[in-house]
C-alpha cells in the first residue's frame, strides 16, 4: 500500500502542475482580451464620437441646402444606402459599374468562403445562393483544410529539420532566417507595394489588409477590386485568391509555431515536469511517427 502511495504522488503533483497552467493560460488569454478592449477603447472611441458628430453636420447642411426636403425623407435616403451597400451595391458610381457577380468576383467570393475569411462586404442575397453558399461551405472547407494541410507539409517538413539541428544553433538560425525572411517578403512585405499601386491604398492600409486578410481575421473594411471609379484587369481579384491560399498556409504555420514556442516559454518559466515521468511519455512520442504541425486558424 506504502509503494502505491507514493507511486501515485508524482503522478498526483504532474497532475496538479497541469490544473495551475491550465488557469494560468486561462488567466492570460482573458487578461489578454481585456488589454486588447481597453486599448482599442482608447484608440477608437473618440475618433467614432468626431465622425459621428461631422456626418450629423453633413446631413444638417444638406437639410439647409436643399429645404424642399425634410429629416425624415433625409433617413429614408440613408436608409436606401445602407441596404444597397449591405447587398453589396456601392453607392458610388452609376448603374456602368461592374457587377460583383461576374467570373473573376465569383471566383473571389468561393476563395474567401472556403477560406473563412468572410469579408462581409459581398453575400448571397437570393434564397437558392444562400442554401447553396451553406452546402458549399459545409464540403468547401474541410476541402480547403485538406489542402492547405498538403501545402503545409513541404514547410513543415522544413521546420522539422531545423528542430533536428537544434546541436548545430548556427545553421538553424540560418535556415529559419531564410523561411522568415522568404516568406514576410512573398506574403507581407511585397503584395501591399501592390495593393497600394493598384487601389491607390498607402502603404500601411495595404500591409493592413494583406494581415487582416492573411490571418483569416477579414474586417471587410479593405477590399481589392470594389472602387468603381478604378478600371481592374479581370483576373485581378482572381490572381488576389491564389495569393491568399498560399500566403494563409505559410502564415498559418508560422502562427502554430509561434504557439508552440510561447507554450513552451510559459512552462519552463512557471513550473519544471518530473523528468521520470516524462522519459515514458518522451519515448512515446520518439517512436511515434512526426505528424503535420500545421494548423488553419478559423
């Protein structure tokens, strides 16, 4: 009884050291989305209040400007706006504007669907696409995990040889410096040069949305090809596509990496695992073959 006892002692206390980071971690993530509301808050909420206030102006000039209408044909106005744009008609322009719903804006749409990146600026709005955008979506994104999981693995098995190389510090320095260094200027650094040059964004808003979009995150505030007054090549939104499903593989890797190397930070620095307890479960996974790291973020 004495040997069970005290066999079942570390077991007890590797339990317990897993309940504390279990709350630790949990601790941090809330922390993290309080920080995170009280920043935007503060960055946020007066320049709304000052927006606000002007558009409220702007719609009392134009009452005075043109008396033959009154507040509430005003509303109505704005009204009509809104649902157009929520539909996805953009107020501006003529009925000459492109439609949304051609080939190349098609195709944009289905690669921002099985992406989950959802802008929010374009929908169905007929009953028939709404059913079909569900059942599509419903085989669309497995199909889509599925294949970035594929496109993952030529990169992952990149990131496992350097974890192989961890004797030899100086050539996994340089090879992950390569992937980095490749990938921020394929992905992040050189499309905004592009977006900028096309949609007439500066450099910032472009390099904004190409993370925005990248990350799946997809506000629906940028969005490529949707200014009427410009004139895009037709396969321009399609090209855009290609470059988000590559991008959002690479991206999404250095994100279960990035994972993984705080996990790992926050467990050396709050507590150490019995090392008798670990030589099993450290054999296990030796013997185990090395499975995909990647993982698509939704």
């Amino acid at each position: 009884v004495w040997q069970q006892q005290s066999s079942s002692m570390p077991l007890l206390t590797l339990h317990n050291q897993q309940i504390s980071w279990t709350l630790l971690l949990v601790l941090g993530y809330l922390f993290y989305l309080l920080l995170g509301a009280m920043v935007f808050q503060l960055l946020e909420k007066q320049a709304e209040t000052h927006f606000r206030d002007q558009f409220q102006l702007e719609k009392l000039k134009f009452l005075q400007n043109y008396t033959c209408l009154d507040r509430q044909a005003l509303e109505q106005f704005v009204q009509v706006l809104m649902e157009a744009w929520e539909k996805g008609v953009n107020p501006e322009g003529n009925s000459t504007n492109p439609s949304n719903w051609d080939f190349s804006n098609s195709f944009f749409f289905a690669g921002t669907v099985v992406t989950t990146i959802g802008y929010g600026n374009l929908s169905p709005s007929t009953v028939a696409g709404q059913i079909f955008c569900v059942f599509y979506a419903l085989f669309g994104v497995p199909l889509n995990l599925a294949f970035l999981n594929q496109l993952g693995k030529g990169l992952n098995a990149h990131l496992i040889t350097l974890e192989r190389w961890v004797q030899k510090p100086g050539r996994a320095q340089v090879q992950l410096a390569i992937f980095l260094t490749t990938g921020t200027l394929l992905f992040l650094v050189f499309p905004p040069l592009v977006f900028s040059y096309v949609e007439g964004w500066s450099y910032g808003e472009g390099f904004y949305f190409t993370f925005i979009t990248l990350s799946t995150i997809g506000f629906g505030d940028y969005v490529v090809g949707t200014n009427p007054n410009k004139h895009y090549i037709p396969v321009y939104r399609s090209l855009t596509v290609i470059w988000i499903v590559f991008g959002l593989a690479w991206l999404a890797l250095v994100f279960n990496v990035g994972a993984d190397l705080m996990e790992k930070f926050l467990q050396l620095k709050w507590y150490k695992p019995d090392l008798s307890l670990a030589e099993g479960a450290t054999t296990k996974l030796e013997d185990e073959p090395e499975q995909p790291r990647i993982h698509i973020p939704s």
